[in-house]
C-alpha cells in the first residue's frame, strides 16, 4: 500500500512556487483511491505515473472547494484520455448537485465530443454515492468508514478511516480538535492529520483585510499542531503525517516549526506532509 501526497496546502488559493491544495491517492494493489480534488489533483495523479483511464474510486471529505473544486475536471479529462468504465465519488451532500452543475458547465464540449469523437455519455460515466457516518463501502479490498468531524459552518464534513491488508490509513478531514478522531483513528499505521500551525496563522490574518473573521473561521473549524499532536498520542498512531497546513506557503514558517510544535505533545514518527511525498505502508 502506498500513499501519495498530491496537494498539501489548506485553502483554494495557490501562489508562485507554493503546494496546491488538498489531495491524495491511496494505491492498494492495483487499485487506486483518490481522497479530495484539490486544484492540480489530475496533474498530481498523472506525476505519480497513474494512468487516468484507470480512474476508479473517488471519495470527498466535504463540499469546501479547496477539496472539491478539480473533481468534474480531474473525470472529464480521464474520460478524454479514453476512461470506459464508470467512476464511482462517494461524498456527503451535495454531490448530485456539484455533478449536474459540472455537466450543466461543460455540455456544449461534452456534447460536442460525443458526436464528434464518438465518446461515451460522460454523465454515465460518473456514478455518485452521498454517505454518511458509518460504513462508506467495502469492496473486498478496501473497508472505508467515515466519522462526522466539527468543521462549521459546514456540517456534511467527515474523517475516513481505510481498513486494507491489515493496514489503518486514516484522514482527519478538515476538523477543529476533536477528541473522538483519537478512537476512530486507534493504532492507525498512518494518520494523515490537517494542522495549523499557531504563530504563522497570526501573521497570515494581519495580511488580509477580513482578517479579524478569518482568524474566528480557522480558530473555529482547524486544530492547532499541539492538538494534533494529542489526537495522534491519544490514538496510538504509529506515524502521523501532516496535511492541509495553514500556512503552506509562508517562506518564514517551515516544516521544523511545524515540527516542533507537534513535538510538544507526540513522540511517534512524523511526516510534515508535502506535495509529491510518497508513503510507504507495509502490509502485515
Ligand atoms: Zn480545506
Ligand atoms: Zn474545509
């Protein structure tokens, strides 16, 4: 089982030399799990040597863009690249609407490939499933569960724990400290955990003019290093990988603060997630 960092950055906005936003892709197998649709998503696949028309499963941890907002085109290109077989996303609502928006968006190319190029029907080629808490699926390879996570103002927002050859590989989704994450993580080989790291989120809000509100959303709805740190003790995860860092592209803020701060509350092995890592998880 391997797992690629794709996107590493919290938030939609990308800048010069900066990592993109959220994605992943878990490889059991031959099988392939993309978690999240950050912007650079489908380039990030492609770089991980993935060929698109092997697209197969998909999963969303939540509706924030800065997750969601390549999905439509990372299908669409796997589809012009020769995908024949269907695409299944599980994501919690609204993921109907986001597909019939995306089709809406793009008919004019879609229908005008089908009749040119004798494509298929992209609509029937991407197949969606909205879940819940609980059991997402279990394909014989893969057992995916989902646990609801505190990330207001959004409430369908969830972590997911991969249960595949003995191995735990879980992902906190976006989430403020929530201590429940420590039991549906418990001995996970690998926690990929979102981290804010304190100092740097200061200097971030007095850059902006809605900084005042910013700092309240990310305060409300993002957990701290240190309180990553606890999750990962409290579970006994036995490697604790960062993602979704805030700030991700402030030059004065590195992986060793990062580091540091989470070191304040974890003694385990940590990975300060980056865009193109690759984790190697042996199987039992
Ligand atoms: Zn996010
Ligand atoms: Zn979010």
């Amino acid at each position: 089982m391997q797992l690629h960092l794709l996107g590493t950055k919290g938030g939609p906005a990308i800048r010069t030399g900066g990592p993109s936003p959220t994605a992943h892709l878990l490889a059991v197998g031959s099988k392939t799990y993309v978690i999240d649709c950050g912007l650079g998503v489908t380039r990030g696949l492609v770089e991980t040597g993935m060929k698109l028309q092997d697209l197969e499963t998909i999963l969303i941890t939540h509706h924030h863009s800065d997750h969601t907002l390549e999905w439509g085109p990372l299908i669409h290109t796997a589809w012009t690249a020769g995908l024949a077989r269907p695409v299944m996303t599980y994501a919690p609502p609204p993921m109907h609407q986001l597909k019939a928006g995306f089709l809406a968006a793009m008919d004019f190319d879609i229908r005008t490939r089908i009749a040119d190029e004798g494509r298929p029907d992209l609509a029937g080629l991407m197949g969606i499933t909205e879940y819940g808490p609980g059991l997402v699926f279990d394909d014989g390879v893969v057992r995916v569960s989902a646990l609801r996570n505190v990330h207001p103002p959004i409430t369908q927002s969830y972590a997911l724990r991969f249960e595949a050859e003995g191995r735990v590989v879980v992902f906190s989704g976006d989430t403020a400290f929530l201590p429940e994450l420590a039991d549906f993580a418990r001995d996970a080989d690998v926690l990929v955990h979102e981290a804010m790291y304190g100092p740097g989120v200061d200097a971030l809000v007095q850059r902006v003019k809605n900084g005042t509100r910013l700092k309240e959303h990310l305060l409300a709805s993002h957990t701290l290093a240190e309180d990553v740190g606890r999750i990962a003790t409290l579970s006994g995860a036995r490697h604790l990988v960062l993602n979704h860092l805030v700030p991700a592209d402030d030059p004065s803020v590195t992986a060793a603060d990062y580091e540091r701060a989470v070191r304040t509350t974890f003694g385990g092995a940590l990975t300060v997630g980056r865009d193109g890592l690759i984790i190697d998880i042996v199987s039992s």
